[in-house]
C-alpha cells in the first residue's frame, strides 16, 4: 500500500494564521478508479486566496473543510494512468492540494511542456497569478500607451506580471512594495519606473512624487492605507481592478476615507477572481508564454522545501516574506 | 435701464453652508448682443451638487468662482432675443444661475413645451436630475426584472425616478429616506417596495429585512454609514452606480469599512456626472418625458418663494429638509 503526506486544515485562525492551524498526516492512496490517474506532486503553489478558504466568513468561494487536504494548486507528474488523456511522465497543473500525491479524474488537470519553461512556472506567471495579471490588465484597466499605472504587492508572482504587462502597454509603471530590496528588484530587473516602499512610512507623499501625471489605473492586491492613498491621485476615468486585500486578511481595518474621489473622478473599481474567466485563460496564457519564452517577462520565486514546511512557507507569504512566487517543492 | 437680483456666492463654506456664504444683490441687465436672448427665470433649481462647486477641492468641475452668479438651472420665458432660433414667449431651460433675469447665446438654452408637463418639471424628472436617474439605472445599473435595487435619498429627485424606474423594470426597489412622513410616500406613492428611515437607527438591520435576497444594484446618493450598510448585502456581480455623497458635503466622514464586499462578491462601481454623457439625454428625456405623460413616472415638488428664500432652501436641501425636487419659485 502507497502512503503519502498531506496537509489538512485543524483549526480555523482566529486573526493570524498560526502553525497550529495545520496538521501533517500519513494518508493511504486510493487506488485510481476507471478514468483517473496518480499525480506525484512536484510543486505546491503557495497563494494568499488560501487565507480567505481557511476562514468560515462569506466569500467568493465555499470554506476549505476542516480535517480535510488544504487547497491549492499543484505542479507534477502522471506516475499511473486510467484516463486516455494522460500517460505516465505527462506532467501536469491541477488542484490536488497541499499533498505529496493525488487522485484526479482528469477533468482539472493540464498537461504542460515542462521542456521548453519549467515546470514550476505554470503555477505562477503561466498559471493562475499570471492569469489574474492578464486579465485585470487587459479586461479591466486597459491602459493605453503613456498612461500611469499603479500595482500594489509589485514584486509578487501577480504585480510583477501586471507592472511587466504594463511597461509592454507603453505605460508608466509604479509599484508598492515592502523594503528596499524588493523595490530595487522591482525597478532594476522588472523594469518599473519607480517602486515605493510602503515601509518607509511615507506612502502617500511618495506615491505622489512617483505618479506626477495623476494614476491611470490601479491594480490592488493588498488594500488599507495604500489603497486609501491611491485614490486622491486617480484620474478621471480612472480604472481600479480589485484583486486582492491582503492587508486585511488577519482582520485587520481596510477601511478607505477618500471614497469621495470615486465620484469625484468618476473612477471605475471591479472586484474579481480570474477563475471565472475560465474562457480567456487559453489567450491569455498563450501571449503570456510567448513573453516568457522571449525573455520579455521575468519572474522570480521562493522556494521551501518539502511538505512539512509549507505552514510556515505561507505564514511567511501573508507576512510579505516571500520575494516573488511561494512554492513548496515536494521531490 | 432694467435691474434684476441675483445671488453671488460671498464666502466659501468651512464646514456647513451659513447664509452668510450668499449675497442678494440688484445689478443691471445688459443689452442683448448679436445671437443672444434675454430669459426671465420662472424657476431657480437646486441641488446638491452645487454645495461641491462652493468649495475650492478638487472636485469634477470647477469651483464656483467668488462674487458671480451662483451655477444653476433655470426654467423660463424668452423675454427678448437676438436669436433666430428663440421667439420671445418660447419657454426655456438653461444654466442662468441664481437670477431673475438672464442673458444668453442659446447655446445651452433648449425649448420645452410647458403646455404638456409644468415647466417645472423639466428641472427635476425632465431634466438633470431625471437623466441621473435614467443614466445611473440604464447604463451602470442594467438591473433585470426580478433582481433588488436599493438607492438612497428615495424621495429626493433622483431616487424616486430611480426606484420608479426599477420597478418599471420589473425589479424589487428599495429606498432609503430620512423619517417616517419620507418613507410613507416613497412606498405608498412611488410604488417601492419597502423603505427604511434612515433615522431610526436600525438601518443595516432594517435593510437586511427588506432585502432578504440580497441587493443586485446600488444607486448611492448619500453615501456613509447607509452605503457601508449595503455592502455587505450586495449579491456577487452586484453594480454600484455612485452618484452623489451629500453625508459627506459638509466635511463629515464617509469612510467605508465593509471593503472586502467589492472584492469577494466581485463588485463593480462606477462614479459618474450625468452632464458628461449628453448624448444620451435626447433618448433618456424622450423615455422620461412618456413616462411622465402616462403618469407612470411621478414627482414632487418642494417650492420656496422668490429669490432671496434660495439659500435657506438650499442649505435645508443639503440637511434633507426637502421633500423631492427642490424649487425655487421666481415669478
């Protein structure tokens, strides 16, 4: 009998996620039915939605169940096959969970060419937070060459995709992000124009020195006081794609004071999550390769290594720690 | 020589509007050049985006400027014209301010028949505030019939076409208005469904109740505590037209809380100025104006008395003294 580890959420956070909230267990593989396979898991994508799951308030998508395998997505490869769309070796993307292995009928698994772009990218600039960039870039924002476009999180898997995504608009493309570091990779390698470093304490007069012109377009990932300082400097007609409040997800105050400049700017705000935009993921993910391929889209990625570490490994990504795409590497 | 009074605007707001922000002033009437018409206003209209114009804050136009004719519309008589497309007698709209009398190139006077529908009315549901309505419901709004439609400031000249409106569309309307003697008319007169008085202070429990499938579309003309309220009702791909603030006119908070609503019930907002879409207002009045002649689309007015009553009417207005569309009667 085949054993594998897997991880299950124990206890729901009360505020910030602690270690506690999660527990490591031996499970025995199910062995695959008519039309399924056995994936080995090679990479865990690491995303910060996973903290919206793991609490039992409304949200856009049902809670993560406890005692049962945390969500997410997975990276790895066909190690036995009852599905004649898949053989042993194909390597596939699915959502088989913070595991070491699983059992899928198929109907959520892609094969990838893990020849030509690793495989670890399909979970992060050639999966759902490169999608998520594409798609409040190019379906909500739309920025026209020469506009200003503001990211927050910029050097994370999703801004640095949407900054990137906006330098090839012809835009100018400011991010926010925590510490020096990170904003100097952010301008020196992503190619940004300028990165604040909300850190410094000085978010909102920075912000303005950076964006002479006014703000085009917003793509927000965090929320709270960033957000809040964004919206005084929008332009009319301003465009503001809501992707993320990272900010808040332990609880704490996102609250906005300059709403009146919605109005007054007549901006325009959409809350969404790319997983309902299932259509355009095969355009977008084909001009998305292509960049990748050329070299005109970068990434970068933090890696822990094996299951055991991927509680702390998401702590760390709530609390900014990662520096760019959180993966768990599982062989 | 001919005189006429106008209100100049004397002293910008800190705070809430005084009448000491006013001056009554008699000053001559020039002579009509080429092109131009002489109107005596019979109607002075008021609203609450004139208290925006008073401060110097960046705002979507510009500030009203000292010592002029406070902005306004107006509804009156051709009295002279150098205009070939105006006769003396026809009866007019315009922008003449907070005035008797009036000079004009026409180029902003449009001709209405007063024989039809009062002249009146074409300051409220024939007019600017009826094409809020009809834009922020038709263009942002889009509601299908059997989904909720909330909008607040219900009685007021805007909320009542939007909820009368709604229902024309089939949908469950909502409203929201300050004390008993408001909201009895806005149900028992407009047809709304329900409507919660704001000033009994049970207002997210009260709209809770009356919304027991949720809200599909937002019409905000307050903004504050009721708007923060709606929030968390809002159904997934809810629309938010956002079309005035006056909770917050005065300087007063209008932060929101409830933020992670837009995201995760993917929520889009829209603010907008109806004055900026006037391609729509031929179809939008030509829609209103059969409305109104089939007695499906009702109003009602509040009518103070001669020039000098305008700022009392106005600061009552911003206080919600009004009861739908304030006037102010000039002949």
């Amino acid at each position: 009998m085949t054993t594998y580890q897997r991880i299950v959420l124990a206890s729901r956070p009360r505020g910030a996620v602690l270690p506690e909230n999660f527990r490591i267990e031996s499970v025995a593989l199910s062995e695959p039915g008519a039309g399924e396979v056995v994936v080995r898991n090679h990479y865990l994508s690491l995303d910060p939605y996973m903290r919206g799951r793991m609490s039992e308030a409304k949200s856009y998508a049902s809670a993560q169940a406890l005692d049962e395998t945390m969500i997410g997505g997975t990276a790895g490869e066909v190690v036995a096959s009852n599905n004649s769309r898949f053989a042993v070796g194909d390597m596939v993307v699915g959502m088989l969970g913070w595991a070491e292995m699983g059992v899928s009928d198929g109907a959520l698994l892609r094969k990838v060419d893990a020849g030509r772009i690793p495989l670890s990218a399909y979970l992060g600039v050639l999966g759902m937070p490169g999608m998520t960039a594409w798609y409040g870039l190019n379906q909500i924002m739309r920025p026209k060459a020469g506009e200003t476009v503001l990211v927050s999180a910029a050097s994370g898997a999703v801004g640095s995709a949407v900054g990137q995504l906006a330098k090839l608009h012809g835009c100018r493309a400011i991010g926010i992000a925590g510490g020096p570091e990170k904003c100097v990779y952010v301008v020196d390698e992503l190619g940004f124009d300028a990165c604040i470093d909300y850190k410094a304490g000085t978010l909102a007069a920075d912000l303005a020195a950076a964006a002479p012109d006014g703000i085009d377009a917003l793509f927000e990932n965090v929320g709270g006081a960033g957000f809040d300082a964004a919206l005084p400097l929008m332009n009319p007609f301003g465009r503001i794609a809501l992707c993320g409040l990272i900010a808040g997800y332990n609880g704490a105050d996102l609250a906005l004071r300059n709403v009146r400049f919605l109005l007054t700017s007549r901006l325009s705000l959409q809350g969404f999550i790319v997983t309902e935009h299932l259509d355009l993921w095969p355009q977008g993910l084909g001009e998305l390769g292509a960049l990748v391929a050329d070299g005109k889209l970068k990434y970068r990625e933090t890696v822990a290594q094996g299951l055991a570490a991927a509680p702390d490994a998401f702590i760390g990504l709530l609390n900014g720690r990662n520096f760019g795409k959180q993966l768990v590497k599982l062989t």
